[in-house]
C-alpha cells in the first residue's frame, strides 16, 4: 500500500523522493519539505524522514493505541502482514472516495 506523505514542520504536505546518487542509500525512499532551497521567499523547514522508519513509527504506534491484541502477536511477520492491509484499505478510502 502506498503511505500517506506526512505533514513537515511547516505544515505542507511532505514529498516523496527516491535517492539517487549511488552511494550507500541508493534508491532508499524519504520525504521532505516540499519548498525547495530556490524558493526565496518561502522557508524551507528541513523537515526530513526515511520512509522505513515512517512505516516502522506507525505501525508500532497503530499495534499499541488501536489493537488491545495488538502486543500478543508472537510472531512480527504476522503483525506486519496486518499493518499493511489496514493501512491500505485506509488510504485507497482516503485517496478516492469517489470510488466506495
């Protein structure tokens, strides 16, 4: 499923981008504030994050506030499978609501 772009400090939208310099983070995904350094009158916040530390942040907050059985899940591959259905049964609601 694909994830919503989080809200950077500045309270924009965050974007989406994909390293691409080849070097040790080659085609790692991350978000970032959507004003670019070249938009002088707009301040860039810095906001910054990878996007598996995204997923890992909310599927541990969404297994502790939404699932009470949430923290007896023995195995983690079980609690991941979980995690990615709701959350993309979620956005595709989110994203076209035109569609139910």
């Amino acid at each position: 499923g694909k994830m919503t772009p989080p809200l950077c400090k500045c309270g924009r939208r965050s974007k989406r981008l994909v390293v691409s310099n080849n070097g040790p983070n080659h085609g790692k995904v991350f978000y970032c504030c959507p004003v670019g350094k070249y938009q002088e009158n707009r301040k860039c916040c810095g906001y910054f994050k990878w996007e598996e530390t995204l997923q890992k942040e909310r599927a541990n907050s969404r297994v502790l506030s939404h699932s009470p059985r949430g923290l007896t899940f023995s195995s983690p591959k079980v609690s991941h499978i979980c995690n990615r259905n709701v959350n993309f049964s979620k956005n595709s609601l989110r994203l076209r609501p035109s569609m139910r």
